[in-house]
C-alpha cells in the first residue's frame, strides 16, 4: 500500500467533526481535516464563528499531517491577492498556503477534471528563490526580481475542499491549506532582473482560454497587489515573521489573474502571459 493510501485509510476512518468552537482546532480535528482533504471529500465547515487566528492555527496543524501524505514542500502560494478574490471569500488581505512537491505537475499534464471535491482553475504565475533573505528585504519589484532565479507560467488548480463554496471565508480558508491541491507548471524562463522586467510583469495580459481560443477569462498583472512580485515579497516577509523563512529553491505562486473557473471532462486550457518576453504560456487537459 502506498503512502498516500496507508494515509488516507487511517485518518479518513476518523469521524469528521464539526468544529463547534471558535479555538484553535485540536489534533483531532486537524488529522480529519487532512483525511479529508487528502481523500478528496468536503471538508466540514465550522458550526460557530472561526478567527482567523484559529484559522491559522489550524492550518499549521493540517500542513504538518498533509505533509505525511503529499511529502517534501516545494515552497509556498500566496492567496487572496487580487481584490476581486478578496471579495469573494470576504477577507481583505493575502493569505499562505504550502505546495508539495507532488502537487506539481508538468506543461501539458492530462488530468482528471474531479481532481478535488470542488475543484477549480486559475492562471497564476510561479517563481523560484535565489536568495531568501534578499526578498524578505526587498523594497520594489525590482529588488524582488534580482532576488528570484526563474519564472514559469502556471495553471493554479486549488480545490475549495467544502459542500457550499460561497459560505467559505477567510479562516476556514486558511486552514484547508488556501485550497491548495494541484498546479500546472510551464517551462522555467531564467529571470534577467531589469527594470523592463520588473515593469512587465505589472503590464503583462494573462489570457485563460479553452479550445480554439474561446476566451475564460483575462487580467492584468498589475491586478495582484499592483505587482505581482509584490506577493513574492509577501511571502518571504510573511513567512520569516514566524520564523520558518524561505529556502533556496523554494517555489512561490504569486496569485491569481483570472477567476476561478471549474473544470470539465474533454476541456483543453491554456493561460498565456502577452508582455513577458516570449509570450510564454502552459496547457493541461481534463478527462
């Protein structure tokens, strides 16, 4: 039996609570959140209020048993950093999640379009760490670029992991990991940190498309905190204030562009990013 199995056959045996208290989540309560996520099952959401202070508790919690089922980190994704986003889960700030390595799949990937219980896709944009502590220091975009080793486009695949994805805010958000579950990941373009760069990234036009160019939905770099290595910063500051700073190598996902859009079987998807050098663009297929 596999890890991933042995995994979910124990923890998903485990009664689901409804966590009728607004504390931080017990163990308990944490392990079945990850069965649950883990068998790709709703996740219960909270009988009573829930702070994001709870939340946040209970997503180090459920990380560290995901851990147990999906394996080593490959970095961090940073959500909730488009303001129509924002509104929609009706919390006005960014959030983080973690990637595992086997989250991650390659440009052209064929996947099953229930590849979670609610499953959902947006065109995001994924970068790689050269320097942690210079991130975490930077102050523009420009500091930020010269901090980063790669680029790659990248098609978010999150999964809202509850029965009624409108109830879910900012709390419950945060402990289900920010829907983290899959993503796409193109070719890696190796960053030249000018300020042309830094610029295009803001200016850039991300386009989401189905088929023969039937458009799903379009943004503007600048959409996602003014810039979207303005998350990359985030992240790092975010994650050196409770003293698990970012390593070397570590991979980011910035946010969204485009709104969250459901998979079909037979869709064919493909997010392209006009205004980067090249156009570069990724793809997947849903069966």
């Amino acid at each position: 039996m596999t890890r991933l199995a042995t995994f979910t056959a124990t923890l998903v045996a485990l009664t689901l609570p409804s966590i009728a208290h607004a504390v931080c989540p017990t163990d308990l309560e944490a392990a079945a959140v990850a069965a649950a996520i883990v068998a790709r099952q709703p996740v219960p959401l909270p009988a009573g209020e829930m702070s994001m202070a709870d939340g946040l508790c209970g997503q180090g919690k459920v990380v560290r048993f995901l851990g147990q089922a999906f394996g080593p980190v490959a970095g961090y994704k940073a959500g909730l950093t488009n303001p129509a986003v924002q509104k929609r889960f009706k919390h006005d700030a960014p959030l983080r999640g973690t990637l595992f390595a086997s989250m991650l799949v390659q440009d052209g990937a064929e996947l099953p379009a229930v590849f979670g219980a609610r499953p959902v896709m947006e065109a995001d944009l994924l970068v790689e760490v050269a320097d942690p502590a210079a991130l975490a220091r930077a102050q523009t975009p420009l500091e930020a670029l010269r901090a980063l080793r790669t680029y790659a486009p990248f098609i978010e695949l999150p999964d809202l992991m509850v029965d009624d994805p409108s109830k879910l805010g900012g709390p419950m958000l945060a402990m289900i990991n920010v829907g983290a579950r899959a993503g796409v990941v193109g070719r890696s373009v190796p960053v030249k940190a000018t300020p042309e760069l830094a610029e295009a990234f803001a200016a850039m036009t991300v386009t989401m498309t189905e088929g023969d160019a039937a458009v799903l939905d379009s943004g503007k770099g600048s959409a996602t905190l003014g810039n979207p290595l303005n998350a990359a910063i985030w992240l790092a500051r975010d994650l050196a204030a409770v003293g698990t700073p970012l390593q070397r190598g570590d991979r980011l996902s910035l946010g969204s562009f485009t709104k969250l859009v459901p998979p079909k079987p037979g869709m064919s998807v493909r997010a392209t990013y006009d205004g980067l050098p090249g156009n570069p663009a990724v793809a997947v297929r849903f069966r």
